[in-house]
C-alpha cells in the first residue's frame, strides 16, 4: 500500500471522527469539514507525483476535479431537498446519488462527445 493511500485512509478517519464529535456542537462546521477536499487534493498530488509534475497532466485533472464538484454539489442540494421533503434516510441517499450519477454521467458524456476538456 503507498504512503499516499495509507494517508487517505487515515484523514477520512479523522474527518468520520471529527464529524460525529462536532455535529453535537455545530451542524455548520461538522458540515464544512465533511466537504473539505481532502481527497482532491490527495488525487492531485497523487497525479502531480506520478506525472513528476508535468503541467499539462496536472491542469487537465484539476478540471476534471472541477467538472465533478457539479455533481457533488447538486448531490448535496437533492439530498438537502429529499431531507425537507420529509424522507427517510434511504430516500435521501437514492435522491442524492440518482441526481448525481445523472449529472455525473451527462457531463463526462459532454465532455467526451463534445470536446468539453
């Protein structure tokens, strides 16, 4: 296992931790710090290393990045939606990750077919 999986792992524990303590306190910040990008910025060093910093290949994936945070956050405005709608948890997660694989989908469709980056 590489030192950078070992590290994910390891933040995504502390960040589980950190939400479950938090959220006690404040919705807002237990909010914040399970959206910070952590793994983004993981996968863009991870990419960074393996590319051994070639501009071209690091520029492209940070769009890529960018591109997904689209689905990610309509997942999160779903979810939100499903949540007032009065749903239980199964019906938030479904509305969340359907609207997210749709968008997901139609924007690596769009940049496939139409020379979106």
């Amino acid at each position: 296992m590489k030192s950078q999986d070992i590290l994910s792992v390891i933040i995504s524990i502390i960040i589980i931790i950190a939400v479950a303590i938090l959220q006690k306190q404040s919705k807002v910040i237990a909010a914040l710090i399970s959206t910070m990008p952590v793994r983004a910025g993981l996968a863009i060093w991870i990419v960074y290393a393996a590319t051994n910093g070639r501009k071209e290949d690091v520029t492209q994936f940070s769009l890529s990045v960018a591109y997904s945070l689209i689905p990610t956050f309509l997942f999160a405005v779903a979810a939100w939606l499903a949540a007032r709608a009065g749903m239980k948890l199964g019906g938030i997660l479904i509305s969340g990750y359907s609207i997210w694989a749709l968008v997901a989908g139609t924007i690596f469709l769009a940049r496939k077919f139409l020379g979106l980056g």
